[in-house]
C-alpha cells in the first residue's frame, strides 16, 4: 500500500497463530489505519525473520532512520541482531592504486580521502595519467595494476574490517574542459 508519509511514522506489522498478517500505519503512534489488503495469509516456515530498512529511493541521496519501540511479542530468540547497509561501518583506511613496468619502480597513488573506506556512496576515483607518467611509468607497457587498502608496502601491520566494492576500472582519453 502506498501512501505519502511524512516522517516521524509509525508501523505496526502482527501475525496470529494461524500465519494470518496485519498491518498498520500510523502518523502518532496512537491512532492507528489498517492497511488495506487486512488480513493476508503468508505460510512461512518455523524460523522467522523479522527485519525493519529504510530507503531514500533516490540513488543521489543517503537516508538515515532510526527505530525504536521495537517489540516483539510471543517466543523469540534468539536476541536481536543488526546489519547496517550503507553506513559508515568499515575502518577508516586510504585506499590506493600500484602500477608497474617490468623495469623500474612502481608507481602509487593514493586517494585523496585518507578514510577512503568509510565513504557510504558510490564515488568515481578519476586517477590522471599523468600522475602515473610523472612516476616514472612507460604507459605503453603496463605489466601490472594493483589495488590496495591501508598502508602500501607494510603487511606487518594488521588493516581494519569492513567490504568495499570496486568496479569500472577503465581508462578514458583526457577529458575537455
């Protein structure tokens, strides 16, 4: 069901014994709407999950919620879990590129945010040539491309936790101005 909300909003989901759903919104918390497809029948197996998300449904924008009075009533466990998707989650860590010849020494360039790991959207890491030519690099005769986190050349020191996606490596003629 879809409707315009404003938030703060309230929702309110139950399930009988029987699988049967309701479910209600609320704009205070107290004067509650049934949904209008009350009440529906989901089988579902013996193990439940519950789970509660928010989304901006716009790619160019972070949404943050917060939930609370969050309960549960009837035999649960076990207790309470959480994941967070898109938040600040992984450690801060700089995050760089190597790039080699088969003679000579690698260049590195490191990017510009030295908590590059934290940053919760997409980002496009534009790397000029130029700063891998002012290295020392022969562009024609790249042998090796490497990506790193943390600190390049010191695998005594233990990194940090978290994911990081890296996709779209490419390489484009310069761009006009």
């Amino acid at each position: 069901e879809q409707i315009a909300v404003t938030a703060p909003y309230w929702v309110k989901l139950e399930r009988d014994v029987a699988g049967n759903f309701r479910g209600y919104y609320s704009a205070n918390g107290s004067a509650w709407q049934q949904m209008s497809w009350n009440p529906r029948n989901i089988s579902m197996s013996s193990n439940v999950y519950i789970g509660l998300a928010v989304t901006s449904h716009n790619t160019d924008a972070i949404c943050e919620a917060k939930f609370s009075n969050v309960t549960i009533t009837g035999t649960v466990g076990p207790q309470w879990t959480s994941q967070d998707i898109g938040m600040l989650s992984n450690d801060a860590e700089p995050v760089y590129i190597v790039v080699s010849n088969s003679t000579g020494a690698p260049a590195v360039v490191y990017h510009d945010n030295p908590s590059a790991t934290t940053m919760d959207t997409w980002t496009e890491w534009v790397i000029p040539l130029s700063t891998l030519a002012d290295q020392g690099i022969n562009l024609t005769n790249v042998d090796r491309i490497a990506i790193g986190l943390g600190t390049q050349g010191n695998m005594t020191i233990p990194g940090g936790s978290g994911k990081m996606y890296i996709d779209d490596i490419r390489l484009y003629q310069p761009r006009s101005e």
